[in-house]
C-alpha cells in the first residue's frame, strides 16, 4: 500500500483516523462554517427576520379581505401573544377609515361595554376594514428597528453606542404615554403611539447593534488568526515530512 501521504517516520507509525473522528471534524468544520457566515452576515439575517416580523401582520388583513380566513386567523393568533390588539390602538385596512376611536368602533358594529380581554378578538367587518395583526406602537416600535438597522449598514465600523444612560432618556416619552393610558389618567392617540414607538426602537437599535457588532467583529478576528495558525501549522508539518522522506539519490 502506498505510503505517499502518510507522515511517518523512523520513530512513528501512521495511525488512521477513526470514522467517529472524521465525523467530528466535519461536523467542528461545519460549526465554524455557520459561525462564519452569521458573524460576516447577522445584520442582514435581523433585518430579514424584522421584516418579515412587521411585514406579516399586514397579511391578516389582506387574507380577510380575500376572504381566506384560516391563515388571517393563524397570524392574529401568533401576534396576540406578543400585542394586545386591540382594535381602537391599530390600523385598519380596506375599510372606510385607516384608524377608529372606541366610540366609533361602538358605533358602527363593536358590541359596547366589553372588557380590554372581549375587544381584543374583534378583527373588524367588511365595512370598517381589518385591523392590522400588531398595535399602531407595534408597528412603530418595529419599523423604526428596520429602518434605523437599514441605515446602521452605512454607519457600521463607526458607530457607537449611547449608553444606558442617554438610552433611558428614548425610553421616558413611550413610558409616559404607555403607563397614564394604562391607569386611566388619559387616552393616548395614534401619533403619540408612533412618535414614542418609534424613539424606542430607534433607540433600541443604537444601543444594541453597536455592541453585536463589535462582538461579531471578534469572533471573526479570532477565528481568521486561528485559521492561519492551523494553516502555519499545516506547512510546517508537511516541510518536516518531506524532510524526513529518504532522497532518491
């Protein structure tokens, strides 16, 4: 059998890898692969994944309105965990209006005098329109997120993070308007709703994303300086081999 890649000498015998090791390689290359290619492109993968988040909740209305009902209901019923929906706090689409006050809403269909728990699973009519599967601050919140993480691709290597503190200072207005709702003080409306969603989510975006990617910029000068010690390595070990070979001459 041909010994004309094994490295082996006076003092040593080639041992075969096993098939568990070569297995283990693969999949350790594998690993670093995927590692890589989220560290080269995680800005690209969150604003996919922050589109298609802002993006769907319009379908539900669309799907209605075509009259599939199944999916409208499959988007709503995923979004009603992480929004309250109610329908005097979204936007409406194909109806008379692209927003309604409770009182409207009560006025032309919505049974009057239901609890925040009832009004949530009203979805709208074929008059009113259907209302978008997340809140008017929802789509606020997220679309600042997609917008302002669109532009951080400029800005990129030279961002900085604000720090909390001057974070916290986004996070008074959408407090403020969220929290006197809540407890009754006063009724919000739905462009203090926006203006406040959107400063947290730009905001959110201003702190974080410089942080993931001086982080992700580490993870690749690290893993790129390991790759030239193996590479290194790897020369190395192939000049001894041929050293070791016995000359022809």
């Amino acid at each position: 059998m041909s010994q004309e890649h094994r490295p082996q000498n006076s003092d040593s015998t080639y041992i075969a890898p096993s098939g568990a090791e070569v297995t283990r390689s693969r999949l350790a290359k594998g690993a670093d692969g995927l590692v890589m290619g989220i560290a080269h492109h995680w800005l690209a993968l969150v604003n996919i994944g922050v589109a298609v988040y802002l993006f769907l909740p319009f379908l539900a209305p669309a799907f209605l309105y075509l009259g599939w009902a199944r999916p409208a209901q499959a988007i709503y019923g995923i979004y009603s965990f992480a929004c309250h929906q109610l329908p005097d706090h979204s936007y409406f689409l194909f109806g008379q209006e692209p927003l309604y006050s409770l009182q409207s809403l009560e006025a032309q269909g919505l049974t009057p005098g239901l609890n925040v728990l009832e009004r949530r699973f009203f979805v709208g009519d074929e008059s009113l329109g259907y209302k978008v599967a997340i809140c008017q601050r929802d789509v606020a919140i997220y679309g600042a997120v997609l917008l302002t993480g669109l532009l951080f691709v400029f800005v990129r290597r030279r961002a900085r993070s604000p720090g909390l503190k001057i974070y916290a200072l986004f996070l008074i207005p959408i407090a403020l308007d969220g929290f006197t709702q809540l407890f009754g003080l006063r009724t919000s409306n739905w462009w203090l709703r926006t203006v406040t969603g959107a400063l947290f989510g730009g905001a959110s975006v201003w702190l974080a994303f410089p942080y993931i990617e001086e982080a992700f910029r580490d993870v690749l000068r690290t893993e790129n300086l390991r790759r030239r010690q193996r590479a290194l390595a790897a020369a190395a070990a192939s000049q001894n081999y041929n050293l070791d070979q016995p000359s022809e001459d």
